[in-house]
C-alpha cells in the first residue's frame, strides 16, 4: 500500500461507483474499489465510472439498497470539497479532490 508522500503527485485517479443518489448527485463507493484508502483524497482531480442503472431516487433508497454490513467501509463522494473562512475565501480542493467527475456508463450494452 502506498503512502500519500508517495501518493501525492497523483494528478487524476479513476474509480468505478457502486451506487449513485439522483437527489443530492453523490455517489457510493466501497473501500474495496479505492485502490488506496488516501487515493480519492489526495489526487487532484477525480473521475468516478458509474452504471448508469445503479442510480436511485433518494437517500433513503440508498442505504435500503447497499449490504454495507457485507462490504464494510465505504462513503458517499458528492464533488470536490470546498471551505471558506470567515473572511469569506473560498477554497475548492482543501480535503479531497479539486474537481471530481461522474461518466455513466451503460453496462447492460458495453461490449
């Protein structure tokens, strides 16, 4: 496993989406298709693939729909992460990712 020093120079990563919430726009992604728990974190710009017919309604069908008891850890990624201090500066990419990406996808026809 690397570490995030070794990581940091990680300009895009790409990592394929268990589930996506169409109210909110965030998608599941279970520990296991990280490649590297730091990885959707640390790279600059991240790309989710997702199965366009794993989208769901709400956040309540969600958790009906993940077996995370099964799978273990995982969590929802729902864009880049943005602060702003009380001086109203805006930051895009101080905790994760500066620009994150969803491409559906249909597996149901990919070949």
């Amino acid at each position: 496993n690397q570490t995030a020093t070794e990581l940091e120079s990680v300009d895009t990563a790409f990592i394929e989406g268990t589930l996506g919430v169409a109210e909110n726009g965030s998608v599941w992604i279970f520990e296991s298709q990280f490649v590297n728990r730091l990885l959707p974190f640390i790279c600059q710009h991240l790309v989710i693939i997702l199965d366009a017919n794993k989208i769901v309604q709400d956040m309540h069908e969600a958790y009906r729909t993940l077996d995370v008891a099964k799978e273990g850890y995982g969590l929802f990624l729902a864009g880049p992460s943005k602060t702003a201090d009380i001086e109203q500066s805006l930051v895009i990419g101080a905790h994760g990712a500066r620009s994150t990406t969803v491409y559906l996808v249909n597996k149901e026809h990919a070949d």
